[in-house]
C-alpha cells in the first residue's frame, strides 16, 4: 500500500486529484500496486467537493505521515516548493513534480538528496506536459550516445507563431488572442521571452549530458521581434518559424544550449507541431532521431505525466540512479554560442546586393509579397556565428531582423 | 556484475553488439550498472571478429551459465526463438527480444512464464524499432484509460507510399526500388499484405487492453490493390493514402483493431511521417494524444531498442508486472469490423451521381488529372462499414476501390 499526497490545489493539482481518482481502479490493477490518495495541501479552502476531507493546510501533517511515501508537488514557484520537496525528500518520501522552474534551478541538488535518502525526484511533467520525454531520455534510449535534443518546449508561444503563419495575425493580436484563451497570461514575459523554454532546455541538457546546467548560462532569444514579413520570407524559403530550444555537443566536447526562434524547414517534424502542442526531437548514435508529440501544457495532460512518476514511485524500489546527474558550479562546459557555426536568416533595408554579397558571400534571396525596393532578405552561407554578428554590427541600422536557421 | 547473451548474429544481433561495445562505458556510468556481454549464440562461424571469443553454437552454454541474467533474443521467427526463450525464463534469465511474430503469437504465454520465474520478459524493439512506444504505454502514460492506438508500423509499406504520393510511382515499380534499396525482401508478401503490421498492432493492443489479441483475430488489408489514381484522390480530398494499424475500444466494450490503408488528411500527425519511418499515436483520457516518431527498422535503431530493454533489466529486480496481459482463447472480446462506423472513399466506373446519391446520400466528389468521364470518386457519409459493403457489393464491378478514411 502506498500513499501520496499533492502539493497544491491549483489547475494541475485539481487535474492530478481528479485524473487518479477517476481512474483509480484501472490504474492499482494494470499497475499492480494499491496507491491511494491521502492529502491534498493548500492554504485555501474547497468547500463542498467530494473529497473535501483530504485537505491540509500545514506541510507537516504530510512530512510525519509514515503512511505517505510519495509526494506530487504541483505548486510551481520556487518558494516554498524547494523548501516543501527538501523536507520530504530529507524524510524519504519521493517526489514528483510539474515544477519546471524548480528543476531548473535546484535539480542537480534534490537528485542528490533523493540519492542519498532511498528515494526519487522525478519531473516527467516539468518538461513537454504529457509527453513522456525524461523516461525515454534516461531509459528507452540509454544504449546510446546522445548528441543533441532540440524541440517546440512552450505552448504559447507555438500558438502565436501559427497564428501569426496561418492566419497573418501580428504578434500583438495573436498574444492578444492566446491571453483571450487563457493560453497565456496576463504577464506573457516568461513565455514569449523565453525563460520557460530556457528552463525546460536547461533539464533536457542536465539530463542528456550530465551535468547541471543553469538557466543563467543559457543564451535566450524570445519571439517578440519577429515579424509577418520574417513569417512571409521563411514561407518563401521553404518553412516556418518556430521557437526552438535545443542542445548539442560540439566538437570540442562541450555543449550548447539555446532558445531562440528558428527557420525550420517544412520536411523536418517540429515544422508540423501547431498550435499551443510540444513536440521535442532527440539525436543519438544508434536510433538516430526520434519525435516526441503532444500537449505541452493543461491540467490533465500535466496530471497524466504527474501521476505517472507517483505510480512509477509506487512500483519502484529504492532510487532509480539512471535519473541523475551532477552539479556543476562553472559553465565551463557550456560552449560560447559565437562559435557555432550557423546559417542565417537577414533582412536589411538601404543596402544593395553588391554590399551584401561582399560581406556574406554566396546568398540565398528570399522575397515577399509586398516586398519593398530597398528591403533585402537572404540566407547566409554557414559561418561561425561571431563572424556573422560582426557583419552585421557593420551594417548597422540598415539590419531589420535576423533568424537562425534549424539545422539539426 | 550482468552478464548477458545475444541469441543470433544477423543484422540485430550484430547490431546489438556493436551498440553495445561502442557505449559500454557510457552504459555502465550513467545507468549506473555493471553491465557486459558473455556469449553470443549462432550456428554460423564470424571468423576475426574482435569479440569471437564469444560465439558459442550451444544454447545450452547460455542456458546452464548462472552468470547471465539477461537474453537478447534477435533471431527472429517462432522456432527455435519460442524454445529457446521459454527456456531462458524458465531458467529465472530475463528476456528481450525484436521478435514481433514470437511477442505476437506467444506474448501471454511468455509474461506468463516471466512472472512466474521472477524474470522479465520485454520487446520494446517488436514494435516501432527504435521508438520508445511500449514503455511509454505501459508507465509514462499509466495514470490514463487507454482509448485507441493507431501508427504508421510498417517502414517497408511507408517507403513504398512515399514513393507513389511524392514520385507518382506504380506500386509494383515503388515496391522494386524499395527491394533495390534493401527496405523490401524478395518475397515482400509480409510487408506489402499488412502481416508485419498487423504483429504490432496485435502486440500494441494486447498492451494497452489487457488480453492477448491474436493475429489470426484481425480484419488485415494491405497494399497491394493500391493505384496511383486513389493516391492522386487523395490528394485532392486534402490528405495522404497511409498504411495503419490501429485499434480502439467500442462502445460496447470491446476492442476493434485493424490493418488497412487509410485516407489521412494533411493536418494528421501520421500524414507527416514520410520514407522509411514509423509514427504511432495513443490516445487517452488525461493526456489527449501523443505521437511517437522515429526509425521502426534497421540494424543500430532495432539494437537500441533491445539495448534499452536490456539496461533496464539489469537495473531491476523482480519481474515488471506492468507490462503484462493476459491469455485469451477467443475472440469474443474484438468487435466485428463490420460494424464499426466509417467514411469511406469509393472510386466506381459506368455509374452516375444519381445512383450514387440514392445509395449512399450526400458524398463529397473528387477529382483527380485525367479523370475519364465514366469515373466517379467520393468519400460517403459516415454509416457502418457493413451497410456500406452491401451498397459497393450492389454495384459489383462498377467498384474500382475503396478506402477507409482515417478518422481518429
């Protein structure tokens, strides 16, 4: 018999509660365990729902609770999750956790205690929601050298950019809309910045190479500066542009990680991934690549990856040690993404080809409907991306925007 | 200390070394294992190989060697590999296997003989190659009801229809590329007529559902009768003809799995999975849907999938009981494909619309390049696919062919 309790009785709290009692039943028998649900944390009150009984306001109902050896820690935030999952690992009772921002930041520490207590720290539901994504990562694929991961990790902003493709809606009124729908909130910044796909690459790196790696060491582009006329030129060039975060090991065997917003071409699989959907792409030297598909975000996406840590948890015994990796205090190991050597997409105006090809060499020019005399947009041939940059330092104002192309 | 055997030296066999060699380091350090191979099982000599001194042609040295724990089994066929297996678990050695027609015809029988040993026996390989599809099914998403399954299982048949949607080839000169290229055998007939196909979805149903669903028990088309007019049909009706396997729960209760071509329109995950590749999606009540993609054959994909078995067999103890389904002995538990509800695209000659439209009701013609004038295509209503039979079989010859719409 175990028993779990969940932290937080917010939209992915309500899902987990509600997902596991639902299908309770169906789940002891397939899994063949016996899990019940014992306490359910918040500081506010639910009046007048079913399982009304099971709330708690103080943390140590559960951490004393011998019975509870699981814990779903749904709360999101920093504060006082660290503080709460800390405690419960400290005690032996694992954890699973939504809590993206959290991994980001302390993963490398709580793996630690878990380790050191018996127990787990699993986060399935912190990256891509439903999509199953860290087991595959750490044990379906771990015959193999991986070499680099590189996906669509934030809904909201997929929804604006195939708002922005499909319907030429302008990045304001297409935020507009996904804050109408509740895709985004109010303060759209951690989204459309892309701090929540930095931290979510930050967890896929940490587990794919090893070694912690910190959002802070991340370069981090958002989609704010893009344009229709950037989504007109992509469309000419033969794809779409999506917000990828990705990771690689370079040559020199360091890795780099990114987040910025990419020309895709429309034959590689993340161009298919619309609307507010994930889809993460994983490379390595036996299977060579594989997708991972569906709902990024969502009370019962997310609850069904919570949930599927706690019953993972409740088949297990001790810890499983293939879910780890070390901390690192330096971002020695982080290449300088300068370095990379990339195509870019550039749009100028006042400039002439004669300029551009000097600079750049050998160009692909792209055009639009609508495209003005003096505006140029063209991909570059491969060049480390310093170079590149200081070409365009050279042009000055003259530059309207540029793009990266996908190349994975 | 693991010590494993790899029964078979073909193209997985030698596959599954390789892998295995190159990454054992890595292997051992991140799953935290001491994993190595002890004896490689073939009735053929491979003279000069570096690890010859593995080769043994006695099962018996493998079966009667305490020290190993953990069988590939890549031989592919039901004898020996049935013996064999069976008497590996019998013996308390976990078993993995790439072995489709083996997990197909005798899965419930040898789960059963895992369990009952201690061991385990696992084919994460036997479907999708090297996608991570059956341990996603039976943990990752185990909080949820399972509602259907459906995937591109076939590589061969995908490559064949990528060649006739994109090349505009005839199947039969598609079909003898791919047997050039190595994709199709000589004799094509499991490929090309669904068999292979329908191994896994027999397998992906008995998973998800919980009972043991025999090949012999499902409705299987394949390719064959399969022209470029339906394809370029298709096309105009906004979608790609794909091979799927597919099963979902009825409303009744049962389960209804098939193998037979599809129209799948344009904005379908599976229409995007082009060449040689697999895709399958799942559906469920809390996460909605998931798509796994990547490579469903091949010599190093096939090996990571047996590899990843493999690990994670030497990182437990005890038998998995989650991946785990029972025996049936009738069918009593499929439902009559007849009965299901379905759209359907027809393509008749020397018929007109009048006659068409009293018998089915309001179609959606189509059109295609050099339609001769006595040539009607449409896709019906959706009514159960027996009303529907009856109607084409009224029309006798006039059918020229029919092809169930993709609808999940």
């Amino acid at each position: 018999m175990s028993k779990f309790a969940v932290l937080g009785h917010g939209v992915v709290g309500s899902g987990t509660v509600e997902l596991f009692l639902k299908n309770k039943d169906r789940i002891n028998k397939q899994s063949n365990i016996d899990l019940d649900l014992k306490y359910i944390l918040d500081i506010r009150d639910f009046p007048g729902l079913p399982y009304s009984d099971k709330f708690t306001k103080d943390i140590n109902d559960i951490l004393n609770d011998d019975e509870v050896t699981i814990v779903a820690e749904v709360m999101g935030g920093v504060h006082p999750a660290y503080d709460f999952v800390l405690a419960c690992l400290n005690k032996g009772k694992s954890v699973c956790t939504s809590n993206k921002e959290l991994v980001a930041k302390k993963g490398a520490e709580l793996l630690k205690a878990a380790k050191e207590h018996g127990c787990n720290f699993m986060f399935e539901a912190s990256t891509g929601g439903a999509i199953p994504i860290i087991r595959p990562l750490h044990s379906c694929l771990a015959a193999n050298d991986i070499t680099a991961v590189a996906g669509i990790l934030n809904g909201t902003t997929n929804f604006i950019l195939t708002k922005m493709i499909t319907d030429k809606m302008s990045f304001a009124d297409a935020l507009a809309m996904a804050q109408r729908l509740g895709y985004a909130e109010k303060n759209p910044a951690a989204d459309v910045e892309g701090a929540d796909a930095c931290r979510k690459i930050c967890i896929l790196s940490s587990l794919a190479f090893g070694r912690h790696v910190y959002p802070d060491w991340v370069y981090c582009e958002g989609i704010t500066e893009l344009t229709l006329e950037d989504v007109s030129y992509a469309e000419n060039w033969g794809g779409e542009v999506k917000l990828i975060g990705s990771v690689k090991r370079t040559e020199d065997g360091k890795i780099l990680p990114m987040v910025a917003p990419r020309f895709v071409c429309s034959g590689c699989q993340l161009a298919n991934i619309d609307d507010v959907f994930n889809g993460v792409m994983v490379f390595g030297d036996g299977f060579d690549q594989v997708m991972f598909y569906g709902r990024g975000a969502g009370k019962l996406p997310t609850a069904s990856a919570v949930m599927g840590d706690v019953i993972d948890c409740a088949k297990r015994t001790g810890t499983d040690l293939s879910l780890f990796w070390e901390d690192s205090e330096e971002p020695d190991f982080i290449e300088d993404y300068q370095l990379d050597t990339v195509q870019m997409y550039i749009r100028v105006n006042n400039s002439d080809k004669a300029e551009i090809e000097k600079l750049f060499g050998e160009v692909e020019y792209l055009s639009r409907e609508g495209q003005p005399e003096n505006e140029l947009a063209f991909i570059t041939p491969a060049a480390a991306e310093g170079s590149l940059n200081a070409k365009l330092e050279y042009l000055g104002e003259k530059v309207l925007g540029k793009i990266r192309v996908f190349d994975m």
